[in-house]
C-alpha cells in the first residue's frame, strides 16, 4: 500500500478521568474512521492527562501495557480497521513508571515505546526509556512511534528511518511558550524539518485545553516526506479537532533529493564523532581561558 489516510485526533484529556478520557478517544477514533483514517493519533498521556503533581500520583494512575486503557484501544483498532497510535502512563516492574506510547494494529499486531527523553519536570516522576523507537510492520505501512521531546532529539528520528520506517507517528502534549507573534510554534519547524531531513512523514497529535495551570498549543500537524504540512490544527481554540491528510509511503521509501544526493546513503559517520565528557570540558575551559 502506497498512499493512507491518517489522522490526529486532537482532544483534550481531563486530568484523572480516566474513564471519560477513555470515552472521548473512542468518539474521535470513530469519527477518524468514518472520514476513512486507516492510522489514528491521540495525545501524549491521552488516558490520565499530563501534570502530575509527584512520581506517586502518577503511580496511582499508571496502568500495566495490558491494562484496560490500552486494552480499549486494541479493540477499537481490530473493530474500526485502523492503527492507532497514543500515550499512557504505564506501570513498569518494581514500581517503576514510564511516559509511554502504543502502536495498535488492526490485525493484532502491537508496539508499546517508552520515552527517552524526559522533558522538565517529567524528569521527576518517569523513569527513562532506554530502547529505541519500534517500526511496528502492519497492513497500512511500516510505522514507527515516539513522544514529544523525542522529536527534538535528530539523532533519535534517525534511527526509525534507518529501521525503514514509512511513517513516523508522535503524541505529543505541546505546553504554550512564547513565540513572536505571527510565528508558528518552533515545534512544528523542528517536526518538518526532522520529516525533511529524513524523507520520513510525521504525524505529530498534540492536545488542548487547559490543565492544572497549564495551556497547551493545540498544535498538531500532518507533515509528509519533503517537511510540508498536508493538515496544520488552528490553534487557540478551545475544542476538538480532528485532521485528516493523505500520505504517499512511495515517497518515504524513496530517500533521492536529487540524482545524486540521497539523505541516508550521504551521510558520513565517521566524521560526525561526539566529543567525550572530557573533550568537551577541554574545550570549553580553552574557550573560557581564550576569553
């Protein structure tokens, strides 16, 4: 299959509600479907909501990856034929907890990812993920999954193009930050330009509303494989929306900008060597002392 239709159903988690967050992702599901999306998006943390006020309240509401959140999701991917792709909190072994995410087949197939790359205050109550992001094999495409600030990570958003992954999918919880006005978020440049950069389409599910204290952007876009958006959410406004695009895999797995140049086979590992902890303290105590 070459050409899908996906979609971010962008919604607005209430915090510890559960059972009503479970209710509304299977409403936008339903709808996605109906609009004919064969891969469907939710937010980041779609079934307990974002910001845990300490590591125990999010071990109170995390949840086993067999457990009734992603349970329900299962089943409405085998009921509506789609993949769909969402954030949990989940509940790891030794009471270990864990920013995750699910990629649900239509036919079974499952893959649960935990994040890597903590963002703030997250750093305080998840553990980190320490595997890279899954390239789930379904019947719609090769699909890869992370979350959020993974996606500011380019080496990070390598590896799932490196695995042939077809399309790239990202719940993500975008919190307000300054920009200047007229601008878009810097989000939504640094998920084309890891889209561009990889010739891999991103679908990135961002959520709205507001929760303890916190406005989030409402910001999710569909972007194909030369970084240009196919479907941007207006942001500001304060309810649902559920974006809709057609993508082309052909165009993913063909990784030529021009006759010559291809984005994997160009690059040269062997000059791109991180500097050790000790290299860069070297360095920088040189740039002080030059100062």
């Amino acid at each position: 299959m070459n050409k899908i239709k996906v979609a971010c159903c962008q919604v607005a988690p209430v915090f510890g509600d559960v059972d009503g967050n479970l209710a509304r992702a299977e409403r936008a599901l339903e709808s996605a479907a109906a609009l004919g999306a064969q891969v469907a998006v939710l937010p980041e943390l779609a079934n307990t909501g974002y910001v845990f006020a300490s590591r125990e309240e999010a071990q109170g509401l995390a949840e086993a990856v067999d457990g009734r959140s992603v349970s329900a999701w299962a089943a409405l991917a085998r009921r509506l034929g789609m993949v769909v792709a969402a954030g949990f909190c989940e509940a790891g072994a030794g009471g270990g907890v864990y920013n995750s995410a699910v990629l649900l087949g239509p036919d079974g197939e499952q893959a649960c990812y935990r994040k890597a790359h903590l963002w703030d205050a997250e750093k305080l109550i998840f553990d980190l993920g320490d595997q890279p992001p899954p390239v789930l094999d379904t019947r719609f495409g090769r699909l890869a999954l992370m979350i959020c600030y993974d996606l500011e990570i380019p080496e990070w958003v390598r590896l799932p193009a490196l695995a042939g992954a077809e399309l790239l999918c990202a719940p993500v919880n975008w919190p307000v930050l300054p920009h200047p006005p007229g601008e878009r978020q810097a989000e939504r440049f640094k998920a084309q330009a890891n889209a561009a950069f990889n010739r891999l389409p991103i679908a990135v599910c961002d959520r709205h509303g507001r929760e303890r204290g916190v406005d989030w952007s409402g910001a999710s876009l569909i972007v194909d494989a030369n970084g240009y958006p196919q479907a941007l959410a207006e942001t500001g406004l304060k309810s649902d929306q559920l974006l809709l695009a057609e993508l082309d895999l052909a165009a993913s797995r063909d990784k030529f900008i021009s006759q010559r140049n291809h984005v994997l086979d160009d690059r040269r590992p062997g000059l791109y060597r991180a500097p050790q902890d000790e290299d860069r303290r070297a360095v920088s105590a040189g740039a002080i002392g030059a100062g």
